[in-house]
C-alpha cells in the first residue's frame, strides 16, 4: 500500500486509513522502530490486557501447580 507523506505543521506526517487503524486496534500511539532500511510500526498492546481470563484459567485448571510457593506454614501466622 502506497501512502503519502503529508504536512502537518512544521513536520511530516503519515495519513493512516481508518480501516486500518480499526484492524490493528490503534488508537492514539504505536511504537515506532527503525530497522535496517525500514520503518516499522506497530500497534502498543496493554501488557495485562488478558491478565483476568488467564487466571480463571489457570485457577480452574487441576493440573495447574502453584507458581508462588507458600512460604508461612498455618502455625506460623
């Protein structure tokens, strides 16, 4: 897809179509690295975004070990 560089101010800018942005899920930033050549950019994604149904998952599943070992036994507390 061929894109043009646009004025935006006094710097340049890129006009991303929305069908895009709505594919990618971007809405006010992306990271943006230079590689060997070329731009790359990508949508930011929340870290914990999934965080909740993961853990039901792993909460329900009975082959699932504890990650976080107990470290105070009952009569200690």
């Amino acid at each position: 897809m061929r894109i043009n560089v646009i004025k935006v101010g006094n710097s340049k800018g890129l006009r991303i179509p929305k069908s895009i942005l709505e594919e990618y899920r971007i809405t006010n930033s992306v990271e943006l690295k230079l590689k060997d050549g070329y731009i790359e950019l990508r949508p930011i994604k929340k870290p914990r975004e999934n965080w909740t149904k993961e853990f039901k998952k792993m909460v329900n599943d009975p082959n699932e070990e504890n990650r976080i070992p107990d470290f105070f036994e009952e009569d200690e507390l």
